[in-house]
C-alpha cells in the first residue's frame, strides 16, 4: 500500500494454552465419566483416573517424539530449499549483472549504428542529389553548347554563300556591267549576311559592333550590302574581307566551343564516375551497418529477454524465499510454542497424579469412597438417567457425544449435556439450541471463508506490492551510486582544473615578474651606456676644446701607434728645443679615436638591446595572451563542471528522496503484513482443519436433531416411569449418605 494502510479486520481465533487444556481436561473428564459408568464397581475412581492420566500422559509423550521427527524432517527441508533458492538468487543476480553490461554495451552499439546508418543515408541522398544536379547543369550546358554551335554553323553557312555569291560577281566583268545583274548579287548577298547575323550569337559578333566618330562600325557596312543606295564596287576587296573575317571568327568559337563542350563532358564524365564509386561504397557500408543493427537488435532482445526471464525468475526465487523462510519461522515458532504447551500440560498431569497417588491422598479416598455407595448425586444421576434413557435420545446422545470428544468440542458437549438433562418428550429447547448452533457454524464458515479470501487476496497484494518497491528500491539505489561515482569524478575534474587554473595564474604572475625584471635589467643597462656615452663625449669635448682654440687640425680621428724611442748618447746635449703647440696631437688624437669608438659601442649596444627588448616584449605578449586565453577556458571548463555536478546533486537528491518514499511505502507493507499475519496464517493453516471439524459438529447436530424431531413419547413410556422411580431411589440413597 502506498501512502496509508488499508483498513482490515482483525479477528481473535487462535486459542491459548490454557484453553486448549481446558478443552483436553473437559474431554478427559467426559472420558472418566465414561469409564465410571461402564467400568466394574470394585474399582476405586481416583484409580480409573489415575489409569486414564498416565494413559494421557504417555499418549502426548508419543506424540512429542512424532512431532519431533515431523518437525526435523521440515527444518531439515527448510535449510536446504531456503539454501538451494539463496543460491539460485546469487546466481541470478550475477547473470543479471553480466545481462545488464550485455544490454548496455548493445544498446549503444546499435545507436551508434543507427547513428552511422542514418549518416550514411543522408550521404548517399547527397550524392545521389549532386548526381542529379550534375546531370541538369551538364544537360543545360550541353544544351546551350548545341544551341550556340547550330547557330554558329547556320551562319557560317550563311557567311559562306555570301562570300561565293560576291566573288561569283567579282570574277564576271559582264555582271559588273550589267548594273541590273549586280544589283541582284549584292540583294541575294545581303539576304545571306543578314541571315548570318540573325543566327550569329552576340558575343561572336562582339569585336564587329565597335565604331569609332569617323567610321561606322564593320557590322553596319556589311549589314548595308545589299540596300540600293550602297554603292558597291565588286573588285573591292574590303566587304569581302570583313565576311570572311567575320566566318573565321564565327570557326574559331564553333572550335573553342567544341573543345570546352568536350573539356566539361570529360569533367562531367570523371566526377560521375567518382560519384558513382562513391555511391558503391556508401551503400556498401550502409548494408553492412543495417546488417550489424539487425544483429545487434536480435542480441539486444534476446539478452533483454534473457535479462526479464532471469530477473523475473529471480523475483519468483525472492518470493519463494521468503515465503519459505517466512513459513519455516512460523513453524519454528508454532513448535517451540506446542513443546512449551506440552511440556506445561505434561507438568500438569504429572503434578495431578503426584497428587493422586500420594500415600495421604489415596488413604482419603478410601475413606471417601466406599464400595457399592454412589461417589456424588451428579455420578449417581448420571448412571440412573444413562440406564433409563430412551433409545432416540440415547442416538441423539451419542452423534453430539461423539465427535464432541473427538474434537475436544465445548459446544456439542454442551448441546449433549441438555439433551441428557431434557425432559422426555420436551426437546423443543434442545432442538432450538441446535439450530442456533447450526446457523452459528454456517455463519462462522462463512466468516472464515470470507477471512481466508480476504488473507489469500491481501498477502498477494503485499506480495506484489512489495516486489515492485524492492525493485523500484535497487533500480534508486543502482541510479544514486552512479550519480554519486558521477559527482565523485567531476568533483575530481573540478579540483584537477583548479588545480591548473592556478598553475596558469602562477606562470602569469612569475611571467610578469620576470619581464619586469628584464626590462628593469634593460633600462637600467641603457641608461648606464647612455650616461657612459655621455660622459665620453665630454671627455672627447674637453680634448678637443684645446685644439679648436688654437685652431689645430687634428685630421680624421683615428687610432694610431707610438713611435719608438731611440737611445741617446751620453755625449750629446740634451735637446733645448720646446715642442710646438701641435705637438702632441697625435697622441691626442689617439685618445679621441678611442673615446670615439668607445661611444659608438655603446651607441650599437644600445641598439642592439633595444631590438632584444622589442622581440622579449612581443613573445612576452604572446605568451601572456596565450596564458590568458588558457585560464579563460579551464574557467569555462570548470564553471561547466560545477553547473554539471549541482544537476548531478539535484538528480541525485531527487533519486534519494524516490527511495526514501520507496522505503517508506515497504516499510509501511511490512508493518501492515506482520499486523495481519498472525490472524492470517493462523486461519490459512488451520482452514481445513476448523473446516473438517465444523462438519463434524454440524453431522452431529444434524444427526441429533432428527432423532429428536422423529422421537415418539408412547414408545418409551414404561422406560420413562422407570427412571423415575430409580430417580427417587438415588435421591434418598443420596439423603441418607
């Protein structure tokens, strides 16, 4: 049941212990009397119930070591079914394990078939399509192509007579004479061209339309052939010219036109035949992949059907199982509780004849009882009434006596007991009291009836009920493990992007530092050779100030050598002369020419890590964006994953609460089913057996009630009078004691 409990009601039939002894103490009471009346008076009673207590006794210690080896027998079938189907459940659990790696490995076989085989259709209607398109556009090209070449052939043909009319009339001296003649030629002539020019394409007639201030273009001149006011001199050459001009025109496009007809037909010719290879192998491979589909389709359905029987299989296992296990607890419990009763009832008897036959109790009972006096007024009435009974009641008695004290029966003892105590003749109430009981037994059949259908139909609603949540609680359970194995690994991805997106930030920090570094480095270097040149080139200001005061030459700066120095003699006077003011300016020079170079080093050096820091800047922002660009897309990548793993949590926080509910409504069916079990079980086990005994009473009381209805009161008049005289004698005999 889903969502609430389904109202049932709960009826008490089974009956205690204490109950069921009672019963037994009532039938063993029935049997005492029984034995009172028909044994031998020499026998004291307490002993005939001692006898019957120990016959009683060891009746139920028979039926204990029985039901001991009935019991054995069915906890021994227990194990071994409940064994037997726990390992056909495992066994089915791990096919449909392997089943369900089947379908899915299948099922994505034949959607990605499904997948090839709608692409290759969509392939082969595109090259039939480019087929067909190919086919009309070189259709229509061969067309225009036929089109333009008839027209070119008519008016080359045109052209041609034209030109052998004309040079007919040029080669007859008579025709030129006879203006009459002549006049005919250049109409016919003119007819031939204007009719070339009709059929001529426009584009061959192109170069033949220009015309300049001064002249009329060449189309116009040979279109004036043959009207009457041209005045046309046979021997002149130049219409003729332009006509054959124009036919060789009009033959080298019918040329090119044939060679680029011939040039698109080939073209035509080899893309249909890659066309059509093509088409051969798409087909090909379409065939093959519907073929691979309809394989994979018949193993998918076979492994789907295979994985359903097994599945299904598994759950009538399941079922069985449980019923079995459910069973075999009932019936451990049932004999723990009928050893427990027995051993109680046994404790009972055993104490009751303790009791019996202690010295104390058996000296009582002599005193108590002496021979030939009647042991109460109920024993002494019942023997006087047995022995004056009439036939019919006596019947009567009997079929109520009878299954009353085969089955421990209350109620037909009752019934028995007033049909004993009834006056002769009077059974109206007896017979009344039977058919209340009769109406009491239809009813109960009916309400016991009406109890086990309603058990039967309950436990298969729980049953079924219960399957489907079990099943519906692996199928949540399967999908929570998933999306939890899913969340765990994109949870994975999240910390490994993270991870990188502070790699990357890490380099772009360090990149940044160390282009700040360099260039630091690089202006601090520069600035040292700028001051460096600086400073040289105030040297080489204050060198050179003395010479261009004193206007001295100093000539190209370049380096130069010290000349050597010569040993003198001692004997020779010391030089006197005073140098002049120039003369040191080679030395000076010297000087300078080194400052110089040392300045335009500098000045290179400068440059040259100029451009260095030029070429580091631009691969340092290279690098920086490629950077840049890196961390934007495993940003990407990671809000992408987080937005995954919050749809993955909702999907799996949905599927939890599913299971939640699902566990819920089992929880609920298996509270429900043990509220109604005892009941339940109590009266589908015991059906038959109320039911076997329900007839037995109803036999009886059918029986007693038509030997009652039928009794005639004159048949046993002088038995009736009999016992009431006896009735008299006991009742004083009773006095007297």
């Amino acid at each position: 049941i889903l969502g609430g409990v389904r109202p049932f009601p709960v009826f008490t039939m089974k009956m205690t212990g204490l109950s069921l002894l009672g019963l037994a103490l009532a039938a063993c009471a029935s049997l005492v009397q029984g034995s009172l009346l028909s044994g031998s008076r020499s026998t004291s009673p307490v002993e005939k119930v001692v006898k019957l207590l120990e016959e009683l006794k060891t009746r139920l210690e028979e039926d204990e070591k029985t039901e001991q080896q009935v019991y054995d027998k069915y906890a021994c079938w227990c194990e071994k079914t409940t064994a037997r189907k726990s390992e056909a459940i495992e066994g089915a659990k791990s096919d449909l394990r392997a089943l369900g790696q089947d379908i899915l490995s299948l099922k994505g076989k034949v959607a990605t078939l499904a997948a090839e085989i709608a692409q290759g259709t969509t392939d082969i209607a595109t090259n039939e399509e480019a087929q067909k398109e190919a086919t009309a556009i070189r259709s229509k090209e061969n067309a225009a192509y036929m089109a333009e070449t008839a027209e070119l052939k008519q008016a080359m043909e045109a052209l041609s007579q034209a030109l052998r009319i004309l040079k007919s009339a040029t080669s007859s001296m008579a025709m030129v004479q006879a203006s009459d003649a002549l006049s005919s030629a250049l109409t016919a002539a003119g007819a031939k061209v204007e009719a070339a020019i009709a059929a001529a394409p426009g584009k061959s007639l192109g170069k033949f339309t220009r015309k300049s201030p001064d002249h009329p273009s060449r189309l116009m001149l040979v279109r004036e052939l043959g009207h009457s006011k041209v005045h046309y001199a046979p021997q002149s050459a130049t219409i003729q010219g332009i006509l054959q001009e124009m036919y060789q025109t009009f033959a080298t496009d019918l040329q090119a036109a044939d060679s680029t007809e011939a040039d698109a037909n080939r073209a035509f010719e080899d893309l249909m035949a890659t066309k059509q290879e093509e088409l051969i192998l798409l087909q090909a491979e379409l065939k093959k992949d519907q073929k691979d589909k309809a394989e994979s389709e018949q193993m998918l359905a076979e492994s789907t059907q295979a994985y359903d029987d097994t599945e299904e299989q598994m759950k009538a296992d399941i079922e069985f199982f449980d019923q079995t296990k459910a069973g075999c607890t009932a019936k451990a419990n049932e004999w723990t509780e009928r050893q427990t009763l027995r051993t109680q009832e046994l404790a009972g008897i055993q104490e009751a004849l303790k009791i019996l036959t202690s010295d104390d109790a058996r000296e009582l009972f002599g005193k108590a009882f002496q021979p030939g006096i009647a042991p109460s007024f109920f024993q002494a009435t019942e023997v006087a009434a047995s022995s004056t009974l009439a036939p019919v009641v006596k019947k009567a008695f009997q079929a109520l006596k009878e299954p009353a004290a085969k089955y421990h029966n209350l109620r037909l003892a009752t019934i028995a007991g007033k049909v004993k105590l009834a006056k002769v003749g009077h059974f109206d109430e007896v017979i009344s009291a039977i058919d209340k009981m009769v109406e009491d037994l239809k009813a109960e059949q009916t309400a016991d009836i009406a109890k086990r259908d309603q058990c039967v139909e309950e436990y298969h609603k729980i049953n079924s009920t219960t399957a489907d949540l079990k099943w519906k609680i692996e199928v949540n359970e399967a999908t929570i493990g998933k999306l939890s194995a899913l969340i765990e690994k994109l949870n994975g991805e999240v910390l490994e992007t993270s991870g990188q997106i502070e790699d990357v930030k890490a380099q772009i920090v360090e990149m940044k530092d160390q282009r700040k570094a360099e260039n630091d480095a690089f202006l601090e270097a520069k600035k040292d050779d700028e001051d460096a040149i600086v400073l040289l080139n105030q040297a080489k200001d204050a060198i050179s100030a003395y010479y261009a005061e004193h206007n001295i030459d100093l000539g190209k700066i370049q380096l130069v050598q010290q000349e050597p120095e010569f040993k003198k003699s001692q004997d020779q006077a010391p030089d006197a002369d005073f140098s002049d003011k120039a003369h040191r300016k080679g030395e000076s020079k010297g000087v300078l020419s080194i400052l110089s170079m040392l300045a335009e080093d500098l000045a290179n050096e400068i440059k040259v890590a100029q451009k260095a820091e030029e070429a580091a800047q631009l691969d340092f922002e290279s690098a920086l964006a490629a950077a840049a660009t890196l961390q934007e897309k495993l940003e990407e990548k990671r809000t992408n994953l987080k937005v995954a793993i919050t749809n993955r949590k909702a999907d799996k926080g949905e599927e939890e609460s599913k299971l939640e509910t699902n566990e819920g409504d089992l929880s609920d069916e298996e509270k429900y089913e043990q509220e109604i079990k005892p009941d339940c079980d109590f009266m589908i086990n015991n059906f038959d057996s109320r039911a076997e005994k329900r007839t037995a009473e109803l036999n009886g009381l059918r029986e007693a009630k038509e030997f009652l209805a039928g009794y005639e009161p004159d048949s046993d008049l002088a038995l009736q009078q009999s016992a009431g005289k006896l009735s008299k004698v006991t009742l004083r005999t009773v006095a007297r004691a």
